[in-house]
C-alpha cells in the first residue's frame, strides 16, 4: 500500500479528527493556564511592585516576589510533565490504533 494511500485513509478517519480536536483542546487549556501563570506574575511586577515587595516574615531578607516567580517556572515544568505524560500514553495509543487502522 501505498504511503499516500495511508495518509489520506487516516485524514478520513473519524477517528482522526476527533484525535485532532482532543489533543488540540488540550493543548489550549495547558497554553491558557501557562500564559494566566506568566502574565499575572508580569502584571504584579508592572502594577504591584508594593505587594511583591512584601517580605515573606518579620525579619526575613525574601519577598513574596520570589517564591511567586519561583512557583511560575514550577508550574511551568510542572504542566509540560502533564502534556509529555498524556502524549506519551493516550495520545500515542490513539495514534498508533488510527495508524493501524488506515494500514489494513
């Protein structure tokens, strides 16, 4: 069989754009959350230097701001573990049946 009779045989599948959808869908949901994370602590440095400049306990040298931004770069390694992780098990599986599938 052809290779571009494969391609177009999973293109029809559907299958394949309902995978195409989910897999889309998740990946805005994890984006939105992402840039929410980023901008919201961007937004507090540009509107709320005061807040971030509060210390985390009576005499303590750190502020709040570093543990926030801190928290930003672990949430950010944090929900690229969760897409890798989904995409590695589900989506894969999905994949490989739609690509089994359109081989027969």
């Amino acid at each position: 069989m052809k290779e571009e009779d494969i391609v177009e045989r999973i293109q029809k599948n559907p299958k394949f754009m309902q995978f195409v959808s989910m897999r889309n869908n998740y990946s805005y949901v994890l984006s939105v959350l992402m840039l929410i994370a980023y901008f919201g602590y961007i937004l507090l440095v540009a509107f709320n230097k005061p807040f971030l400049a509060t210390k985390v306990a009576a005499g303590a040298t750190m502020s709040v701001g570093i543990p926030l931004g801190l928290g930003v770069l672990v949430f950010t390694i944090v929900i690229t573990a969760i897409y890798v992780r989904r995409a590695n098990s589900e989506f894969d599986d999905i994949k490989d049946e739609i690509v089994r599938e359109a081989s027969k």
